[in-house]
C-alpha cells in the first residue's frame, strides 16, 4: 500500500521535495543576509497556517494541534538559541552560522502535508478525523512557530549587534 502511494504521488511533489531538501542544505553553510531575508520563510508558513485554519473541516482540532505544535517550536528556539552565533556583516546584514533547523523544518512541513494528502487519498474519511488532522496540523504548527519565534530571535540579535556597530 505505501509504494502505491509513493508511486501515486505526482511529479511535481518530488520536484518540491527536492527544492526543499536543496534550500535547507543550502543553509548548512555560513552565510551573510540581509534583515528582510529573515521573514521570508515564516511569512510563507504563516500564511499556510492561516490558509489551514479557514479551509480545513475539523477547525477546532486543527487549531489546537497548530497551536499545540507553535508552542512546541517555540519552545525548540528558546531551548536551541539559534541567534547566539549570529554577527554583524555590514548595512543591514547579518552574519549567519551554517545551521540545520531550516532543513529539519520544512522536511517536517512536507512531510505533515505528504501524510496528509496521501491519507486523505486513501481514506477521504480522516478528514473528519479530529486525532488525525490535530497531530497533522501539530508538526505545521511545530515549524511554523519554530521558523517564525527563530526569525523573532534572529531579527532582535540583528538589531542589537547591528546597532552596537
């Protein structure tokens, strides 16, 4: 049944796979960005967390697992502290340590929706499933609130090193 579903699957959802995969080894290097560059993935995961809560049936269990899962990725950046390593780089540029969580949350993301859709495929009734669609929406939620309390954090130690240049 899991290789229908892997063979079932279109094209187009490896190629994102693959773009993924690409952009978050890409962040495996240091690197130097611009302050606007840091709201660029979690601006894009919030606006899929929103979309989830208007379009999704079962909004009460998506919205605690979102919640529940935000929670959680704050949690992992106030545990993580990713900004400690993070320099001033020149005018409104940052110096950022090659990192791993880019690449860790959006293969989280993808692989919350893969499950989602591919069980949504096969049984079109998890949909009013509210324990299905709560832990589906828990891991969005874990890299959306992991990816935007980052980008928080990121922004407040760029102003801080950046102003003291």
């Amino acid at each position: 049944m899991i290789i229908a579903i892997i063979e079932g699957t279109p094209i187009y959802v490896w190629v994102i796979l693959v773009v993924l995969i690409l952009r978050g080894l890409k962040q495996f290097k240091a690197r130097d960005v611009h302050q606007r560059a840091l709201v660029i993935i979690p601006a894009l995961f919030m606006i899929l967390a929103i979309h989830r809560l208007v379009t999704l049936d079962y909004a009460a269990a998506a919205a605690t697992g979102l919640a529940l899962g935000a929670l959680a990725g704050i949690g992992l950046v106030l545990a993580i502290r990713p900004q400690r390593r993070l320099k001033a780089a020149g005018e409104n540029t940052v110096h950022i340590e090659g990192e791993w969580h880019t690449l860790v949350m959006v293969l989280t993301l993808f692989a919350a929706l893969y499950v989602q859709n591919a069980g949504l495929a096969v049984n079109p009734e998890l949909g009013s499933h509210p324990m299905f669609m709560a832990t589906v929406n828990f891991f969005v939620g874990l890299a959306t609130g992991f990816s935007v309390a980052r980008s928080a954090a990121y922004i407040h130690k760029a102003r801080t090193v950046l102003n003291a240049v």
